[in-house]
C-alpha cells in the first residue's frame, strides 16, 4: 500500500534518497555532474513528500519557496522497479 509524507529536508527517508539519486546522478552526468551538482542543495526546503510502499520509502519529491509564489518542484528521487 502506498502512503505519502508530508515533510521538510530534515527528513533522514529524504536526505537518504536524495544521496541515492546524486550517486546515479553522477554515473549519468559523467564530467559535467560538478557543474549540476551545485543546484541539488536540499537544506532547508519546507515541502517534501516521501513515498513509501509497504513502509519502504521509494520515491521523492520537494518544492522549493512559497505555495502561493513561483517555485520550482522537483522528483528528487526514485527507486526503479
């Protein structure tokens, strides 16, 4: 059964498969992964919803600044089935 969290970065589920995400991430950016790295800082962002199945936390995702202001939202992680 599948169950979302509301949350914020200071979730350890979060922060876990965020780690999981830049380590593919780097294998897939290869030379240029220094160059993206520098925008997937994830401290303070106050919306986080982490997915789980079965209490396994599978899937990411986070939207930075205010509900009501322009924000950029991002799948920060997932696990392939």
């Amino acid at each position: 059964m599948y169950k979302l969290k509301r949350t914020n970065s200071n979730n350890l589920d979060f922060q876990k498969l965020v780690v999981e995400l830049d380590i593919d991430l780097a294998i897939r950016d290869g030379e240029e992964h220094a160059f993206f790295a520098q925008y997937n800082k994830i401290s303070a962002i106050n919306y986080v919803v982490v997915l789980y199945d079965n209490e396994k936390d599978v899937g990411c995702g986070s939207q930075t600044g205010q509900p009501d202001q322009r924000t950029g939202r991002h799948i920060r992680g997932a696990h392939p089935r």
